[in-house]
C-alpha cells in the first residue's frame, strides 16, 4: 500500500484549512486516512503550520511520499532535515548528539525568521494605520477651513441686519434648531394643513 503525506482540505468556500495526512494514495482526497500529522492554515499572514514532527519523520521512514505541497510544509517546519539527519546517524556520519544540536540550531533560527516577519508586518500596519490617521485629520482641516468663510458671510449678513446678534448666538440657535428636527420628525408631519371633508 503506498502512502503519501499529502493535504487535506477542510473550511468553507474561499477560506480553506488543511490537515496534513498520512493516507493511502487511492483514498479520496478528504477521504479516510491513517493518521493526521497536523494542520495548516493559509489564511494568516505568515501562515500558520502545526506539525508533528516526529510522527513525519516516522512516516517518512516507513517510505512515505509527500505531495510538493506538503513537502514543502515539511521542510519548513524542519521535518524532512531531522529525517536527513537521522540517515547520517544511521550511517555513522553523526552522533545523536551532534544531530540533535544541528536541528535545534536551525529550529532557533527558523523561529527568529518567523518572529522578524510579524514583527515587520505588525509595523507596517501601525505605520499605514498613522499614515491614514494624518490623512483623515488634513482632509477634516480643509473641510473645516473652507467651510469657515461661508460661516463668516452668514455672521456677517445677520450683524447687518441686527447688531446686537454674535457669532456665538448664530451658532447657539442653529445648534437648537437642529436638536428640535431631530428630536421631533413626527411634529413635523402633523402640523400639515388638515383638510376639511
């Protein structure tokens, strides 16, 4: 029976999620399997991948073939260099302890690569977020400066008109005047002339 390590598709419609599998290679692609060895999600930025990596390496020692997909997910969680390693301490190259040391060397610079990428990824997000942020408050201020002539005019036509009235009262009866159609949309429709039948 040949076996592959091969993918799994699970998720909905347009957001996939995969195991990684051991299965017979005539089984369906999400049919029944020998042992699921992990999980990979692609939905995240950087992608995240768990991974038995002994249970792989057990596999892959057995003759199991993984897919392109899944032997790439293989070496990047370090599964297909512990099988390498462990042929050199079959054939007497390396000792476990040097083996051992080799991978834990690589796993530790493996982690710091991760952890730099979100590191990157989460400031460029708050810098494009700062960035949109001044942004946003330089459009307010043009708004606001190009709306302020119009106010001045207004002010202006009513100091004409009655010179006791000020910039503050315009704008104390203009703020009333919005919280009363505001608060009262149903006063406005009963004031309508009533017809007499």
């Amino acid at each position: 029976m040949p076996v592959k390590i091969r993918l799994q598709r699970h998720g909905k419609k347009g957001k996939p999620f995969y195991w990684i599998v051991a299965a017979d290679a005539r089984s369906k692609r999400d049919g029944k399997y020998l042992e699921k060895l992990g999980v990979y999600n692609p939905n995240t930025n950087p992608a995240t991948v768990e991974l038995d990596v002994d249970g792989a390496v057990k596999w892959l020692h057995n003759g199991a073939q993984p897919t392109d997909t899944a032997r790439a997910i293989l070496s990047y969680k370090g599964a297909l260099l512990k099988h390498h390693l462990d042929g050199g301490i079959k054939k007497g190259a390396l000792t476990e302890a040097q083996a051992e040391a080799k991978f834990n060397a690589w796993l530790e610079e493996k982690t710091a690569k991760i952890q730099s990428k979100t590191e990157g990824l989460s400031k460029a997000d708050s810098e494009a977020r700062a960035k949109a942020l001044e942004a946003e408050k330089a459009v307010n201020k043009a708004r606001i400066a190009a709306a302020a002539p119009v106010v001045e005019e207004a002010v202006e036509e009513v100091a004409e008109a009655s010179p006791e009235v000020t910039l503050e009262s315009v704008a104390d009866e203009t703020a009333a005047e919005e919280v009363v159609a505001e608060a009262s949309p149903e006063a406005e429709e009963t004031e309508a002339p009533k017809t007499e039948e």
